[in-house]
C-alpha cells in the first residue's frame, strides 16, 4: 500500500493540523505559532500546549473570579432566614447555590491549569488571593439583597458576557452556562427593587438608601480605566473588553432603568454626554477600590472568618469521602 | 523555562487527594446529541454522578447525562488519520460541481432548464 503521507499534500499542513504549537518545537517558534493562534482568535484547550505567562494569567483570572463567586454568597446567605416571603427565601436560596455552584465550576477550570482546589481554598483563607470588592461590604436591609442581586449581578454579567468568547476555550463553556443561570438573578433583584418601590415610602427609603450605598463599590468594581494596549488578558484574548468599557455599558443599561424607578444616583455629575456618546460621573474611590480587595474592607475579616470556620467545620465530610473510598478498596482484592 | 506546571501543581493529582476528573455529558432534550458539558471532581462513580447532578441538571435542563471517567477517554486528534493531506472532496456532496457540465448536456439535447422543485434528495448532515 502506499504511504498516504509520501504523496504531494493537496491540504495546507494549517488546515490539517490547526494547533502546529502542540509539535515539539523549541520553545520560541511555539511561542510565536500560539500567540499567533489566540490572537488571531483561536481557542487554547486544557490538554494543549501554552506558555507559562498564559497558563498563569488564565489562571489568575478563573480563580479570581471563583473566589468571588464563593465569598459573594455569604452578603445574601445572611438573609435567607430573613427573607419576607416563602417565595423570595426559595428564590434566595437557589441563588445562593446557584452561586457556589458557579465556584464549582470555575475552580474545575482552574484545577485543570495545574492549581490544586484546595490550594485556592488555602491560599483565599490566608488572604494570598482576592475576591472582587462588592463583597467586603455589609448587607444593611433587605433592600440590599435586591440592590445586589440586580445590579452587582449586572455589572458581573456585562464583564461576563464578555468573557464567553474566551481564548481559554473551557472557560469560556463555562461562562456561557453561567451567564444563562445569571440572568435569573438579575430578574430576582429587580423584582425584590421593583417590588419595594411600589410599596410603602419607608420601603422606597430603604431601596435608595441602599442603592445611595451601594453605588460607590458598583462604580468601582470594574477598575480603573487601563491601557488597552498594556492589558496583558486582552492581548491574550482571556478578555475582550477594558474595564472602561464594561462600566460604561453597564451604566448604558442600568441607569436609565434605574431613573426610570423614580430612584437617584449619589453623583451629581452623572450623566450621558450626547455629544461624545459616553457617560461621565465622577471619578470612583480607587483607593477605597485598593484597600477593601487587599481586605481591608468593613466585613473583609469578618467573611473571611467565616469561610475559615466552614472550612474547618466541613474537614470531616472531606475526610469521609475520602476515608469511604479507602475503605472500598481495601475490600476489593488488588 | 519549561511551560508547564509548577512541580508543587499537578493536574488529574488523584494519588495525593483520592480525586479524579469525571467528565460531563448532557441531553437537553430526549432525542438530542449527548454535548459535552464540563467535568467534575470525585473519589468515585457514585459522587461523580450527585455532582453531576447538582452542577448540571439541578434546573431541570438536562434531560439525560453521562457521567465518564476522564480516563476512560481514549482521544484522537491525530491529523494524519482525521486530516490526511489529500483531497478528499470526492467524499462529499460539494466535491461535484457540474453546473457547466449539466448546460452543455442541455443544449445538446435541446431541453430546457427545469423549474426548481421543492422536493430535494440533499441531507441536512454536515457537508463539511
């Protein structure tokens, strides 16, 4: 028979083989042909060949954002016992699991690039690793569980939107799940807000006065504005907008929203600028931004004792399940 | 600089903590392709499916799902046997193209074009 592989190839080896990266090259000549996959908008797999910089910025990013998703339940976890109605406790309850479900998820993602889960649980406890910032602050009233569900969810999901074009290809799958279960969320919160702002004035009181506090951290949570030239994750396609970007989306969207509920903004300089097509506000609190993610936020310790206490509390269903496989196999004969 | 995990990270590290990765499939609706949907962490066959179970048909959106040890999968992604480097057009319906040939045999024969029907014998299988 004749070697398939010694006649004249009529396919170009690019359409054959689309990774050439994951050959054994040296090291520069792979670096170059991935660099040239992802930022011409290829998709990089758990089990393909990345550089170091890469595997190590995805990974920031992905535990980053499970890191947040695991703290972000204990604000709403407060509240499941306080909630008004059987309806919102169920409504509650679900996205209180829904988010640690999300954490569960993107923790598998980040498994996959080399860290282990409970090196990531360690390495939040310990304060080595951060959480975004909407979730070092206190939940006053009810009101804040439906500020929080509509808005912080908002601006979560517009930065997340973003994301499920990922170039890291099994995070973006999880973002695409994710986005769909967020989306549930937002109509919770913006059910609970709508719901207070038709009823008494002491309940529109309590929505404004929490969106007045509130306001400050959403403004923050996307970051100070970046050199989308420097951004190292938008050169890598990790993500595809500034942060910029998603805040001014994000104000595009809900603000108007937001006004239309007869509600204020605490920022007089707040508005859309026709002429330039952007929004303007006055400039956030970065320093504010920097001390509360290097936890020095006003419930910072309090959610991160909290977690240590779970952590503790739970080693021995760890030990169980671990401890029951052991013992399965000692039955079995090897 | 080596481009792989630090020594300290291992990936699929089932000896040191007992775990292994169970990978995730899902029906959405009966009849439908089983997708790949992700992948969860468990000691064994019995909590990869409660995982699996919470982290994917907790909505009621999945009509069926396939629990896998990750390995178990045997992959193929060889290019010399999934893309071998000839034509392989002959294969597939849009490897024949006889526009011209079909007028030339017209006006030989004299006939018209005939009027296009709305019965077709073309598949909607992926051509590619």
């Amino acid at each position: 028979m004749t070697d398939p592989l010694a006649l004249d190839p009529v396919l170009p080896a690019s359409e054959r083989s689309r990774l050439p990266f994951n050959e054994d090259l040296p090291h520069d000549e792979r670096y170059e042909l991935f660099e040239q996959h992802v930022t011409g908008g290829g998709k990089v797999e758990a089990s393909d060949w990345m550089p170091d910089e890469y595997r190590t910025q995805v990974l920031r990013f992905v535990e980053m954002h499970a890191n947040s998703e695991l703290m972000g339940v204990l604000p709403e976890r407060d509240w499941i016992m306080r909630a008004p109605t059987l309806r919102r406790k169920l409504a509650l309850t679900a996205k209180v699991q829904d988010e640690v479900g999300h954490a569960q998820l993107l923790y598998r993602v980040a498994e996959d690039l080399g860290k282990p889960r409970t090196a990531m649980v360690q390495d939040l406890l310990d304060g080595k690793t951060k959480f975004h910032n909407v979730f070092h602050y206190p939940t006053r009233t009810w009101a804040d569980i439906g500020v929080i569900a509509w808005l912080v969810d908002a601006a979560a999901i517009v930065a997340q939107q973003a994301l499920r074009d990922s170039s890291y290809a099994p995070y973006a799958r999880t973002m695409r799940k994710i986005c769909w279960e967020e989306s549930v969320h937002i109509m919770h919160g913006r059910d609970v807000v709508v719901t207070m702002v038709n009823g008494t004035q002491q309940q529109r009181d309590m929505i404004q006065e929490a969106l007045d506090r509130w306001w400050g951290p959403l403004m923050q949570m996307h970051g100070p504005r970046s050199d989308r030239a420097k951004d190292r994750d938008i050169h890598w396609k990790i993500k595809a907008k500034t942060s910029e970007e998603l805040r001014q989306e994000f104000l595009s969207i809900y603000v108007p929203r937001i006004w239309e509920l007869g509600l204020t903004l605490p920022d007089p300089d707040l508005r859309h600028d026709e002429a330039e097509g952007v929004w303007k506000y006055t400039e956030p609190d970065w320093n504010e931004l920097r001390a509360v993610v290097t936890n020095h936020g006003p419930a910072s310790e309090a959610r991160l004792g909290f977690r240590r206490v779970a952590w503790a509390d739970t080693q021995w269903v760890r030990d169980a399940i671990l401890g029951r496989t052991a013992a399965a196999e000692l039955r079995l004969p090897a | 600089m080596t481009d792989s995990p630090p020594a300290d990270r291992t990936t699929d590290d089932g000896d040191a903590t007992g775990l292994e990765p169970w990978e995730v499939f899902r029906q959405e609706k009966e009849g439908d392709p089983m997708r790949h949907g992700g992948s969860v962490m468990a000691p064994d066959a019995i909590l990869a499916v409660h995982y699996a179970r919470e982290l994917y048909g907790r909505r009621q959106e999945s009509h069926r799902l396939w629990i896998v040890r990750r390995a178990d999968v045997h992959d193929l992604d060889d290019p010399d046997l999934l893309n071998p480097p000839l034509d392989r057009s002959f294969k597939k319906p849009g490897g024949y193209v006889m526009r011209d040939k079909l007028a030339a045999a017209r006006e030989r024969s004299g006939q018209a074009k005939p009027k296009a029907s709305s019965k077709s014998h073309r598949t909607t299988e992926p051509t590619r």
